[in-house]
C-alpha cells in the first residue's frame, strides 16, 4: 500500500457554485414556486389535543366557503398500504400513514386537509373547520429516571449495545474516574426552505415536485404507499433549500399525492414553521451517563457510555448518542449502550451528526474532567488514548489522523501557551478560557448509478439522481466530471434532482458526494472508452452508464471516518450570566476537498451549529398541554449575527490510499461533532464551574456562581 498526494485539476481549486447567478437573481426555482396549470392548494389541519381520537369532522360549513374543493380525513381518504420497510431499514415515518384512522398519538397530529383554488382560502377554511376530539390523558415528560425506559432496538449498522471486558473491576482499578451525567434538549432543523410538494396525476403515473434529500428515497416511499410500481413514480427535486436530515417522506408529499388523486387535478401543500415543530422530526433530547476510569498516567481502562433518548408511542426512532466511543477510543472494559421511552409526542428524526452531535457532548466533557483529575493536558490526554484498530468493530482505519488535527490546530490557536488552572484569565468583566474536543463522523459510500452523455457540440451531460441540499454538491459534480472527462467544467452541465435518473445515494450520512462521484467517475471513464479519437459524435449523443454496488461490495472492511479537532475561547460575564464565543478553529481530516469555497462554507456552518447548540437552541414543551412553547423562529433561539464570532476552518492535506477507494470524505456533519463540548469545556476553563446540560444559558451560569459544583 502506497501513499501520496492526488494531482490537481478542476477538483482542489475554489469554484464558485454552477448555479449561483440563478439562485440570486431567482431564475432557481424551488418545490413551491414552479407553476402548474389548474393548480389547487392544500393545507393541513393538525390536532389541538395531545392523546385521544378524532370523534367528528364537521366540514359541511367548510365545504360551503368559497374556493373550497375537498375536505379529506380518516373518515374518506383511500386506504394506503403502510406494511413495508423503508429506504433506510425501518418502518415509514408514522405521520406517512395519513388519514388511516381516529388515533391521535401527539399534540400536531394531521386530521384533516382542506383544498381549495388558492392558498389563502386553504388556509381560512382550514383554520374554520370544526374538529372534535375524545380526549385522553398524556404523558409528554422526558426524565433520566423514567421507570418504562427500555433498551433500545438495534438499527442498521448501530446495534443499541456493545460490551467487552468486566467494567466495574477494570473501574475499581483505576487511580482516576469520572461518572457524570450529561443532557441535551429537544433540537430542531429548520431549513430556510419549508417544506413543500406539488402531485399531479397522469395517466396512472404519480409525479411529484418537492424539496427532498433523495428522489428515490421518496420515490419508493410513495410507490409502497400507494401500491404502485416504482416506474409509475416520478419525483423531481431540483433545488433544495436545505434540510438537515428532515427532508425524506413526510405527511405533505402523501396529502398533496392523495389530493390530487382524488381531485384529478395539480395539488399543492406547503408547511408552515409552526407545522414543522410536529410533522418532519427533530432531535431528541438526551440523558447521557459516562464513566470513565483511567491509570494515573490517563491510559484509560473502562469507557461506558449509556445513552436516553425520546422516542413516539407509534414507532422507535434511536438517536445513537453513545456511538462516539465505539470510534474515538478503546479501553480493556469498553460498553455502549442505549435506551429509549415511547412519550406522546411525534416521532424524532435524523438531524445533522445524529448520534454524534449530543454524544459527543458527553464524552468530550467527560475527556476534559478526566484529564484535569489526572493532571494531564486534555490534547496529550486524547493521543495518549488513540487506538490503532476500531475499538468495537476491530477493523483497520481507512485513515485516522486524529492526532495531527490536534498538532496542527494546537500550534495556530495558540494552545501551549494556554494556563491550564481554570479561572485565572480576565479581560475586564470577562472571565475568558479556552476548551478543545475531537470530531468524528462515519465517510460512507453508497452504491448509486450515473449516466455520462457526450453532446455533439463537444459539451457532456451529468444525470444522477443527486440532491444539492445547499452543500454545493452540483458543482463539486461538475468539477469531479470535468477531471474525469480530461475537460474545463465550463464544458459540463450536470442534472441532478431525477428519479427518472436511477437510484442514487441520498443526500444525508455525509455520504452523498461521494457515493456520486464514484458513480459519475465511473461512467465517464467507460464513456472515454466509448469515444473513439477524432471521430464525430452522433446528433443523439453517446452515452455510458454506471452502476458502483459491485465496486464497493469488494473493498475490504475498514472503519472509515471523517476526524477533526475543535477549538473555542469564551468570554463569561458571571455577573449577567452572558457567555460569548470569541473565536473558533477546527481543523480537520477530511480526505480530498473537492471544491474549497464550500468546504469551508460546510464546516464553518457546522460549527456556528455548535454555537447555537451549547448556548441556545431548546425546545420546550408545556406539560399541561403537551405541545411547545413558541413553535417558531423567534421563541425558538439559535445563533444570529451577533453571537458568531471569527470561525476558522482548515483541513490537512490530502494523502490516498491506493487500496481503498478515492479518499473523498462527507464534511457535512463533522464540522458540528466537538463544537459544542469545546465551548463546554472553555466556559469552564473561565469559570471552574462545569456545565453538563445544554444550552448553557445566562441563568444556568448565574445559578452555577452561586454554588453549582467546581470542578
């Protein structure tokens, strides 16, 4: 096995985004703004009440408003076939099975949807229709102490508990141990685009334009759900405004496909912020456990990390917080484990790093408090416990250079000159300290087809069934394409968004680049093998195809991961409780960057997500009523402006691996895992006082300068 540096083309060099000039001039259109012809309007009644059934639909007086078409509930809608297991390996998301009962399992529940000729009649009726309940007690209380919490389910390629070695004795023989509990609260993925979807019938083919992360993914949804072939469903979802795992199948998609089935007629459904809270996922909140036991030298012996997460009483979702471990560090007694209790609200979701994103909280803020027990620097402490194979799965690294992150970002952020001794620096008012974290985030590559076409005029076509959820995926396409081809991206038109196109990998696992460029890689190289030199091209074309499953079914078995260090300096005012960031820098093990403009942009974006995630971002729900408090964007904080600081982003040069495939990792999610440990474990570094639940807020800091423990 060799290793060396790639050569330089189009990939490596910054590229403004191919679709940039339309995105601002509003040439770009998005799912809610592509015209149809007869297009009617949809909009979603959801519950008022948290647990109970649906007893009447009163919509006589509805119907008889102006504009009105149809009025659907449980009591009229056509069967839908929900006995299936998704794309992803489980059951279809709940909220799918519309209108195929009484029940109402949460607070937002949809019971109803009103069409009309336009949106706004769509909207006064719905908010006019009359819907009564029987309502039943519920129970919306999340705690760590829950007596109907139960071991989670495994899930693909996360089994919910993984054990070696006998923790308590390898704990008892440890000179340093920490057993600390850890929280974080119900998040949200709000994208700037809402979510939307347009369905027309015709005939006897489903084609529907929404906002998705994979028209495949919906595709196929929509086909089990209304017992149709996959080929007699088309779904395009050119331009994406964002999505953040919440962007697969969800209650518009089937209302608007519903609708329109029985309106025979363009139907169109459009959520609002408010109906985001409940109908397309969140992060659960968490309860981490972690015990860490170490020799005096911080070589550690025991890791467990037990994890408690939200899940609905109509389907489990695992939100995989204790998954960092199995990746980051070995011990002889190594355990991970996760729970979950069912409560009456909607079912979670995937939500940018699901898993590592609240894990890694935990079990950096437990690294820290272990490495100041035992005197250690907490850099030296994490390269005195790097493994050399996967600590669970025991598999080699396809690359891992942890290590050099922290080297790397230690001497430009200023870290040996820092004084470990917390409390001690200030700058007026202003407590100031500094805190690191490691980042890791699975770099997996999925099986997906491409179709490369040489044009007559000298240009090539890209189709592939990509989604470019605002990550800039469309050009790193093109410029991938245009190396592969030996030609400028000017000469590259790349279409994406079709599920016409063949299946592809889904925007989401920091896997969708990667998966397409293998696949794009592939089917220009069988199309210059197609193109004979000096010869003409015909008026049609020509075209390769390409298809990567049996490509990445022969590589062999390793681990493979994006790493990354991240590092914060805080300023804590104890006075008002006021915690600014006042800078940041990660530096991370990425593989080949494909285009550095957006790279950037992708991990900028996710630490300022980290921000927002240790000193803001909290959703709260009322107990007495069972719904939030503030379903929207100004009761529900997250970073503005003002509260980002000068964020710096860099990554290690690339170096490959001829054995295993191009070195082309996600960016996507690593740059939030760490963030908000870092600026954890600076607020402590400034005040001495630890803070183990997030958000960090101005009254959890005063409550702590009256007495919260020191540590």
């Amino acid at each position: 096995m060799t290793s060396t540096a790639l050569p330089r083309g189009a990939v490596g060099a910054a590229h403004s985004r191919v679709e940039g000039r339309d995105k601002v001039t509003g040439a770009a259109r998005y799912a809610a703004e592509i015209p149809f012809v007869h297009l009617a309007h949809g909009w979603l009644v959801l519950s008022t009440v948290t647990r109970g059934r649906v007893v009447a639909v009163e919509s006589g007086a509805v119907l008889a408003m102006p504009g009105v078409l149809t009025v659907l509930h449980h009591g009229n809608a056509p069967a839908l076939h929900t006995d299936y297991i998704s794309f992803l390996g489980v059951p279809p998301d709940p909220t799918a099975a519309l209108f195929q009962h009484d029940r109402v399992p949460h607070a937002g529940w949809p019971v109803a949807l009103v069409v009309a000729e336009t949106s706004e009649q769509a909207r006064e009726a719905a908010e006019s229709l009359v819907v009564r309940y029987a309502e039943e007690p519920h129970d919306v209380a999340f705690s760590p102490d829950r007596p109907d919490a139960v071991t989670a389910a495994d899930v693909p390629h996360a089994p919910a508990v993984t054990e070696k070695g006998d923790m308590e004795r390898e704990l008892a023989r440890s000179a340093a141990v920490v057993d600390a509990e850890y929280s974080t609260p119900e998040e949200h993925h709000h994208s700037m685009e809402p979510h939307a979807a347009t369905a027309r019938w015709e005939g006897g083919r489903l084609d529907m334009v929404d906002s998705n992360q994979g028209t495949g993914w919906v595709q196929g949804e929509l086909a089990n759900l209304f017992a149709l072939d996959p080929a007699s469903v088309r779904v395009r979802s050119e331009h994406i405004g964002g999505g953040f795992g919440s962007k697969g199948l969800r209650a518009h998609q089937v209302a608007a496909a519903m609708a329109a089935a029985h309106l025979g007629r363009p139907v169109r459904v459009v959520l609002t912020r408010r109906q985001m809270f409940t109908l397309v996922g969140y992060r659960s909140p968490t309860v981490q456990r972690v015990r860490l036991g170490a020799d005096a030298d911080g070589r550690l012996r025991a890791l467990e990390h037990q994890a408690l997460n939200m899940t609905s009483t109509t389907a489990q979702f695992l939100e995989p917080s204790a998954t960092p471990g199995r990746t980051l560090y070995d011990a002889p007694a190594h355990r991970t484990a996760h729970r979950v209790v069912a409560l009456d609200v909607p079912t979670p979701t995937f939500m940018r790093a699901p898993g590592e994103a609240p894990g890694s909280f935990a079990l950096e803020c437990a690294l820290d408090e272990l490495a100041q027990k035992c005197g250690i620097d907490p850099i030296v402490l994490r390269a005195r416990n790097e493994p050399e194979r996967g600590p669970v799965s025991g598999l080699p690294f396809a690359g891992r250079r942890l290590t050099e992150c922290f080297e790397v970002g230690a001497a430009r952020f200023g870290w040996t000159d820092r004084d470990p001794r917390p409390g001690v620096r200030r700058d007026g008012r202003w407590l100031l300290g500094t805190g690191t974290a490691a980042a890791s985030f699975h770099a997996g590559t999925m099986p997906s087809t491409a179709a490369v076409t040489a044009e007559a005029d000298g240009g090539f076509t890209v189709r592939i069934a990509a989604a470019d959820i605002g990550t800039g995926a469309r050009t790193a396409l093109t410029l991938i394409a245009a190396d592969a081809l030996d030609t400028s991206p000017e000469r590259v038109r790349v279409l994406i968004g079709d599920s016409d196109f063949g299946p592809a990998m889904v925007a989401g696992g920091s896997a969708g680049t990667s998966s397409w460029a293998l696949a794009v890689t592939a089917a220009a190289a069988e199309l210059r093998l197609l193109l004979a030199p000096g010869a003409d091209v015909p008026p049609q074309g020509i075209t390769a195809r390409s298809n990567t499953a049996d490509a990445l079914a022969a590589l062999p078995q390793r681990e493979r991961h994006s790493f990354g260090s991240q590092f914060a300096e805080v300023a804590v005012d104890t006075a008002t409780g006021e915690v600014r960031v006042r800078r940041m820098l990660g530096i991370f093990d990425a593989g080949r960057i494909v285009n550095p403009l957006t790279a950037r942009s992708q991990f900028v974006g996710g630490m300022t997500w980290g921000i927002s995630m240790a000193l803001h971002e909290e959703a709260v729900r009322d107990m007495a009523s069972g719904a939030h408090v503030g379903a929207d964007l100004a009761g529900y904080h997250y970073a503005a402006h003002a509260d980002v600081p000068h964020i710096e982003a860099d990554w290690l040069p690339e170096v490959r691996d001829e054995d295993d495939v191009p070195t082309l990792k996600g960016i996507g999610e690593v740059g939030i895992v760490g963030a908000a440990a870092a600026i954890a474990n600076a607020v402590h570094h400034a005040t001495g006082v630890r803070h183990r639940s997030l958000p960090i807020r101005p009254d959890r800091v005063l409550t702590a300068g009256r007495g919260a423990e020191r540590a």
